[in-house]
C-alpha cells in the first residue's frame, strides 16, 4: 500500500517530529532537518541522531522524508550556487546520520537566464555533490513544480533534462505534486488524464525513479502555474486524484505526504480522507 502521512514539524528536537507523526497516524512523514528559511547549519549531534533513530524505531512510521532548504538554488549564478552546493552536502550529511535515504528538493530557479543553461548547471552541481557524497546512499528527488516565474521543473522534459546531464545517476529521483502538476497543466482529475501523467513520467524519467508523493489539493485552476495548496477534496483537484494514486499498486510503499495548509482541522482530517480514499 503507499504510505500516507504528512510534513510534521522537529521543533522541541527531532525525535517531536515521530510523537507528531504517530499521534496523527503517520506510516510516513515528511521534515525539514533544520529551520528551512536558514542558511547555518550544523551537523546532528550523535546523541541527538540517537534519540531520533530509536523513537523511529519504536513507531509505527515506516518511511522518513526530508524537505530540503527552501533557499537552495543550484541554478544561480551568484553566490547563493556555491553556497547552495554546500548547503545540499550538508543536508545529505545530516539525512546520513539520521538514517533517512530521501531529500525532496526543489530544482532552483533560472532567475531570467536561459532556462536549459541553468537546468545544465543544476545537473553539472548535482554531479559534484553525488560525486562527493558517493558513500552515502542518500537520494535527491526532484520536486516537480508549479511553472510560476523562472521556477524550474515545470515539465518533465526539465527534470528529465537534469537527470539526463548527470548521467542518470541512480540517486536521483523524482518527487510528484498533485497541487503543482495541476497547476502546470496535468489535468488528474480523470482515470485516464491521471494515467496520462503516469505514462508521461514512465516515458521521461521511468517510475522507478518516482520516490514520494506530494498530496495537496490546489487552490487555483487548472493550468494557472500557481502554487497554492488546498485541504484534501476542498480544491479544484476534489477527492477523485487521490483515490487513485493512494490505490495505484504502482505506488507501494511509496511516502504520500501531505502539505495542505495547518488551520482548521489541519492534517488530522486530511489523514482521515486519504485513509478512507485507500479504503483502509
Ligand atoms: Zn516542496
Ligand atoms: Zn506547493
């Protein structure tokens, strides 16, 4: 079955992130390993990596996902490229130490420069990071994104086009968001319009690569390049989409996570209807 869950949050310690998870009835959770609006970092102490692990184990969370810095951006030419190299090593780092095999990051930005020059600079850095870090099993899956502005990864072509300029390597991967595909124009909302995107990320990048789910309902229209997630079934995407990924076997043991807004009910309802939608 994929396993559904949420982006929870570490603070109070990242060990707060499992008791988050559990009391919502997580079998996978999303976090940020450190405040995400933040340049500094540091390692995770190992006595902290420690206290996390065993809590880990000790859940019923069967999958752990990080959702890297919102400030890294590979493809910039000035000296947020350096930096933001330095800062996905360290987010590799610190996913090792605590026993979490995938980081969801989003491809960057052009910011006004030719949009496949930077999508090559983006595959050209991610090659040197892999490089580096060639001990460790950590993966980077690419978010596919909304299409607002100079974001890159509106398409599968460009995520494709970064896969492709680093060799195919085997820890690169793809992370799928229902709000920002519909928003880049994939229309989901049918069995086959949603078999249609499957078949175009088989083609592009093949499933395999496929390593989470981003499930959020959109806010806005189809096709509007907007980025604003709704509640489960209260946006333009309603419940359909979900019930047939959450009941795809393509997606077994796959982290769906949810991303919808804190208010109201927050995550405790959506979990109800994702549960449902999967039929148990
Ligand atoms: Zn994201
Ligand atoms: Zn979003």
């Amino acid at each position: 079955m994929a396993r559904i869950g949420a982006h929870v949050s570490i603070s109070g310690g990242l060990e707060k992130s499992i008791e988050r998870g559990e009391a919502l009835g997580c079998e996978a959770i999303q976090i940020f390993t450190k405040n995400q609006l933040q340049w500094r970092s540091s390692p995770v102490a190992q006595s902290k990596a420690d206290r996390f692990c065993r809590s880990w184990a000790a859940s019923g969370i069967e999958s752990v996902v990080v959702h890297a810095s919102y400030l890294i951006n590979l493809a910039a030419v000035d000296a947020t490229g350096p930096r933001s190299v330095t800062a996905l090593e360290e987010e590799i780092e610190r996913c090792d130490t605590l026993g979490i095999d995938d980081i969801v990051l989003h491809p960057g930005s052009s910011r006004g420069r030719d949009a496949d020059e930077a999508l090559d600079l983006v595959s050209e850095r991610l090659s040197q990071i892999l490089d580096r870090t060639r001990h460790k099993r950590v993966r980077i899956l690419l978010e596919t994104m909304a299409g607002q502005g100079d974001i890159l990864g509106r398409d599968f072509r460009q995520l494709k086009r970064i896969i492709e300029g680093a060799g195919w390597h085997y820890r690169l991967g793809v992370c799928m968001d229902t709000c920002h595909l519909f928003a880049a124009g994939h229309d989901i909302r049918s069995r086959a319009a949603y078999q249609r995107l499957v078949d175009q990320a088989e083609e592009a990048v093949g499933l395999d690569r496929v390593g989470c789910w981003h499930l959020n309902d959109s806010f806005h229209e189809l096709g509007r390049g907007l980025d604003r997630h709704a509640h489960i079934g209260e946006g333009a995407l309603g419940y359909e989409p979900f019930a047939f990924i959450l009941n795809d076997p393509l997606w077994e043991e796959t982290p769906c996570i949810l991303e919808t807004p804190l208010d109201s009910a927050g995550h405790a309802r959506n979990m109800a209807i994702l549960r449902k939608l999967r039929g148990g």
